[in-house]
C-alpha cells in the first residue's frame, strides 16, 4: 500500500486554535491536546461571564441610584414604584448616569414622586 500524505489541513487548524491561545501560560499554549481543552474551557467562561456581567452591571446601577436618593429620605423601591406610578419609564442604567452627573435632577424625579 502506498504511503498517503495528509497535507496541510490539520497543521493549519491545530496553527489557528494555537493562535487563539498564544498568550496562555505553559502547555496550555504549547501542546496540542492541552490547547484544545483550554480553547473550550476560555470560550464556556467568556460565554458565562457575559450573562454575569449584565447581572453585576444591574446590581451596580441599583447601588448607585440608592445611595444617592437615600440622602432625601426615600428608598429605593419607592423611588422606581413612584416612577412606574407616573409613567416615567426610565431605566436603570440611565438614573445611575442622571445620579452621578447631576444629582438635582434626581432630586426633582424624587420630588415629583413624593406629590
């Protein structure tokens, strides 16, 4: 039987997935099987963490607008309940923004609720 070359086929995709790892530590950027396993695993946190960053993101803007409406004397809840009550759907993302950068704004939204 007559010996059968394999080409460059597998060389090129074992060359891109090295070149996914090319900044790993060790084998994990050397061996073949080992860049494989780290590949898969990189790529199932980067997933995860997508959905927990929105998570922690959220938590962050509700920490925000709290510890500056907290100042005048109303909760949280209350605040977001008061604005859902007068149809001013503002989300949380952009009270967080409007708490950093200009509080009296804030301040008059807490007012308004509080009529």
């Amino acid at each position: 039987m007559t010996r059968i070359k394999r080409g460059y086929i597998a060389r090129r995709r074992r060359i891109k997935t090295r070149l996914f790892t090319s900044s790993f530590q060790g084998a994990h950027s050397r061996l073949t099987r080992t860049i494989t396993q780290q590949k898969i695993r990189a790529l199932v946190s980067a997933h995860r963490d997508r959905h927990k960053q929105k998570r922690n993101f959220r938590c962050l803007w509700i920490t925000r607008i709290n510890a500056v409406i907290r100042e005048r004397g109303i909760s949280y809840s209350r605040l977001i309940h008061g604005l859902y009550k007068k149809q001013l759907f503002l989300n949380r993302k952009i009270l967080a923004q409007i708490s950093i950068s200009n509080r009296n704004c804030l301040y008059i939204l807490s007012n308004e609720i509080r009529k």
